[in-house]
C-alpha cells in the first residue's frame, strides 16, 4: 500500500516537473511568435501611415529643371532624416525613365524645401506638402510626355504623375 | 493520494496551457485590431473629404476669385485650411507659368491667396464660423469659401486652377 502511494506519488511529481519544463519551453516560443507577430504588425502599421501623393507637375519645353509637389497624406510625420536619400524617385520618358540621385553635385539630381512648414521642424508632417526640385542633364522636349514617380522611405505607396508638353 | 496528485498535476497542466493560450490570443487580438482601427481610420478621413471648385472669376489679369465648396461629410477646420494647397497654371504673354501659392492672409506679399469670406448658400454662415485669421471656425459641409489669388504677372490666356484639401481631395477649376 504505502509502496503505491510512494510510487504514484512518484508519478505526480514528475508530471509537474515535465508539465512546468514543457510549459517554460512553451512559454518561451510563444514569446518568440508573439514578438514576431507584434514586428509584422508594427511594419504594416508603418506602412499604411505612410502616404505621399504627387498633386502637381510643372515644367517647361527647353527648360532642364522640373518641379513637382508631393503631399504627406498618412497619418503620420515623416522625419527630416528620412525625407531625401531614403526616398526614391523617378523621372524621365521611355528608355531614358530612371532613378534620380538624391543631392547629387552633378545633374541629375533632386532636392526639396517643404513649401508649407508652418511649424517649422523641418519634418514632412501630414497635410505639408513637399516642394521637390529635379534638375536633369537634358533639356525637355516639347511634345513629349514625362514620367515621375515618388517613392517615400518605406519603398511603398508610391505615386506616378505624367507631365505633358 | 496518488489520484489526487493525478488530478492536481493534471489541472497545473491545463492552466498553464489556457494562460498561454490567452497570453498569445490578447496579443494577437490586441495587435490586429490596432491595425485594422488605424487602417479604416485612414480610409474613412479620406472617403469624407471633399471639396469641389465651383467657379472661377477673374476681375483683373492678376487677380483670381475661386469658389471652393466643401462637398464631403466633414468639417475642415480652419487650422487645417493653412495646409490646403493652391496652384494656378496660366498663359502669361506666350508662354505657360504654374505655381504653388503661398497663403497670406494679410495680403502682403507679391503672390500668394486668402480667404476671403465664408457663405452658406449664398449668406453668412451659420456654424462654426471662421475668424479672418483662420485661428478657429470650420468649413462646414455646404459651405463655400471664396479664396482670393494674386499673381506677379500677367493672366493672359485660359489656364488652371488646382485646389487641395488638407487630406489631399483635389478639386480643378478654368480660369476662362
């Protein structure tokens, strides 16, 4: 009798040891999966408060330099760091559509000045509209029709706007 | 005894598990509906806004009145009304000019716009009104404002009046 009681006694401690190592083991990927989760989660939150939209192109037939106006149209603010090299943009028609350099010393190139900064932190807030300058190696001709394209820094949510002439 | 150890073991067990479960569920649920709130917040400020250009007059060659009546289902507040984007594209003795303007309502500078009055179908509005330095009051669906623009140069031909809300609803007008 006591024998049993010893053994299944035994027994029981042994499930809970077993039961606690497996539910530490458990516990601890679960923690792995959930912070996994929660990055996912977190990017696409990122992504979808991210948002530009191109409202205006301009430019003239002969003129080398383009003007395009690009709204912040997310929920949220996008950093003064984040605003020029880690954008991209595009330009240019048929063969010759491609990537313009950000604040290169020779054409081409692109910059911007935030045309509506009315708090004056120099972040692209939303509503703020971004005034981006692209000066080419060519003149445009007229007749033709231009592509841009504007990327912000987290490579989704682009815009593309045509400039005819 | 050993029966009641079963049992007891048993229940640690279980209630380990169910704690997890929860643990993973609350995060999961929580993280999820935090997303899906942000997301249809987006979409829903965007679907509600709207504006459309209602006409455009030009009293002198550099003078602009635009009509812009807001059509959406939201107010704009006037705070908001500073980061509307007003851009004119024009013929100008032969050749095409565009330009991003500046708002200024105190109309000293060079080129820019202004609000210059709020109506409600053709009165004073009723809600809301907006001060003259745009510091509060709303644009109530309905309402029109009339927005005045001056340019350096001469208006010589036909052009473009681009206006855009603050969420970015465009609203295009002909400056005949």
């Amino acid at each position: 009798m006591s024998t049993t009681v010893i053994a299944e006694g035994i027994v029981a401690i042994s499930i809970i040891i077993a039961s606690s190592m497996m539910a530490a083991s458990l516990t601890s990927s679960f923690q792995l999966m959930n912070q996994k989760y929660v990055d996912v989660v977190s990017s696409y939150e990122e992504r979808i408060s991210v948002a530009t939209e191109i409202i205006m192109v301009s430019g003239e037939s002969g003129g080398n330099s383009v003007k395009v106006w690009i709204k912040n149209v997310g929920i949220k603010g996008i950093d003064e760091g984040l605003i020029g090299e880690p954008s991209l943009l595009f330009f240019g028609n048929g063969s010759g559509y491609g990537l313009i350099p950000y604040n290169s010393s020779t054409p081409p190139s692109w910059n911007y000045t935030i045309a509506n900064d009315l708090d004056g932190d120099g972040n692209w807030d939303p509503f703020e509209t971004l005034e981006v300058t692209i000066t080419l190696d060519y003149n445009l001709e007229g007749g033709e029709e231009y592509k841009v394209t504007f990327y912000p820094y987290t490579g989704r949510n682009g815009d593309t706007e045509v400039l005819s002439l | 005894m050993g029966s009641f150890g079963l049992v007891v073991a048993s229940i640690v067990l279980l209630g380990v598990l169910c704690l997890m479960t929860f643990t993973v569920n609350e995060t999961v649920l929580t993280s999820s509906y935090s997303l899906l709130r942000k997301y249809l917040s987006v979409g829903e400020a965007v679907g509600r806004e709207e504006i459309r250009i209602e006409g455009v007059s030009k009293p002198d060659t550099m003078i602009l009145y635009v009509n812009v009546t807001n059509s959406g289902r939201d107010e704009i507040e006037a705070e908001e009304i500073r980061y509307m984007d007003v851009m004119v594209k024009y013929e100008s003795n032969g050749s095409v000019v565009s330009k991003w303007l500046t708002l200024d309502q105190d109309e000293t500078s060079s080129e820019g716009w202004a609000v210059e009055s709020v109506a409600l179908g053709g009165g004073e509005e009723l809600f809301n009104p907006i001060a003259p330095d745009l510091s509060r009051g709303c644009l109530d669906p309905g309402e029109t404002m009339t927005l005045k623009l001056w340019v350096e140069d001469e208006i010589t031909g036909s052009g473009q009046v681009l206006v855009v809300s603050p969420r970015g609803c465009k609203a295009y007008g002909v400056i005949g």
